[in-house]
C-alpha cells in the first residue's frame, strides 16, 4: 500500500473525512501517474512500427542440411489494412466460413467482429511477445515480438 | 507512401546468386492507363458480391500504401531467399 492511500485510509479512520471524500480522492490517486521517490514510474507508450517473427530451427525440424532461420518484419500499418479486408468478405460467404471454423474446432462468428474489434486486437498486440524454445536436443527457437 | 522499390535476393550455392531491383513505382504508369478496365472489374465484382467499390478500392489502397517496410527472409545452409519493399 502506498503513502498517500495509507494517508487516506487513517484521515478516514479518525472521522476526518467522510467515506465519499475518501473515495474520490482515492479515485483520484488511481487516476493519477504513480510517483516513487519524486520520479513518475509511467512510462510513456511508445508506438511500435513493426510484427517481428524470427524462428530458428534445426534439421530435425526441416529436413533440410544445416539451421534454417526466417526473420519476417511486418509493418503494423500491414496488419491494420489487412484486417479490413475482413470487411470485404461478401455477406453470403460469412456463414459458410463460420461452419468451416466450428468444423475445424475454431467457434468463431466472423458477421460478429467489428472493424473497432480488430483494430483493438493490433492495438494489444503491441504487448505481446512470445518465445518458445525446443526441449531434449530440439535447438529451435521461435520470437514474435513487436518494435 | 506508396511502395516504390522491391528488393529480391535469392542465392543458392549450386548456382549463382540473384539480385533484383524492381522498381515498383514503374508499375503505377500501366496501372493508371489500365484504371478504366481494372475499375469496371472491381465494380463487377463489387456488384456480384454486394460490397461497396469504393471500399474495396480504399483496402487495397491502404494495403499498398502500408508495403514499405516489409522485410521477409528465409536462409539455410545452402539458400537465401529475402524479399524487401522500400
């Protein structure tokens, strides 16, 4: 718990204010940038340009002589355009395409995802960062990170 | 920004290397005497399938817009395959 909302808890615990008073200026300490030591510890969001994928992998996963490496760079401009194209899909074919998915174990409602939906999904993917390495003598390695 | 130069270099080591410089940008000069014809398609098509023309023009507009930058590549012992769109 931090000072100012230990601060509250007791100017409310001595009746100095009233239990509303306490919670606006605890909303208000929500709201506000948390401070340590005088520095703010938000930091400020940068805005990733790119979808990396880089894997690695070894013969026993290709079949092919020596490592294999792939490194893919997506702009993320890329990813925005290309989910509008779900936008082009004919309404007609919306149902034959949700029949196939939940054929294929995927209960997904294609007519359901909205344009605001997708781009909130590239919005989160900004976050996401995936590593996976192989286990017992498998040396393949794949990242999908964002920069 | 419309994507202006495709970079492609394939290299194997049993033959020798390829590097190409496509210059996309020459691209947009039959592309815009062909306008006419490719719209009248995309109208086609837009009426077959219910979609708006112009939305389907305005995807395809953004998708090429958003190319540059693109960096693919795949390498193994033997071959190297990179494709770049500046």
């Amino acid at each position: 718990m931090n000072e100012n909302r230990r601060q509250i808890l007791e100017m409310l615990a001595a009746e100095k204010i009233t239990v509303e008073e306490a919670e606006r200026l605890l909303a208000a300490l929500e709201d506000a940038p948390a401070v340590t030591n005088g520095f703010s510890e938000a930091k400020p969001k940068v805005k990733v340009k790119y979808l990396r994928v880089l894997v690695e992998a070894d013969e026993t996963m290709t079949g092919m002589k020596g490592q294999t490496t792939v490194n893919v760079r997506v702009p993320m401009q890329l990813l925005r355009a290309g989910v509008r194209l779900a936008s082009l899909i004919p309404a007609q074919a919306h149902q034959h395409l949700d029949d196939e998915l939940s054929r294929h174990g995927i209960p997904l409602t294609l007519s359901q995802i909205k344009p605001e939906n997708l781009e909130e999904l590239i919005d989160h993917l900004e976050d996401l960062t995936v590593d996976v390495d192989g286990k017992e003598g498998n040396t393949t390695k794949v990242r999908v990170f964002c920069e | 920004m419309i994507p202006s130069i495709a970079i492609v270099h394939v290299y194997n080591s049993h033959w020798r290397s390829l590097r190409l410089w496509i210059p996309l940008f020459l691209l947009w000069i039959p592309l815009l005497l062909l306008s006419p014809l490719i719209f009248l398609v995309i109208l086609a098509a837009g009426v077959a399938g219910r979609i708006s023309p112009w939305r389907a023009i305005a995807v395809f507009w953004a998708i090429s817009c958003s190319l540059p930058g693109t960096h693919v590549q795949v390498s193994s012992q033997d071959n190297k395959v990179l494709v770049r769109i500046l």
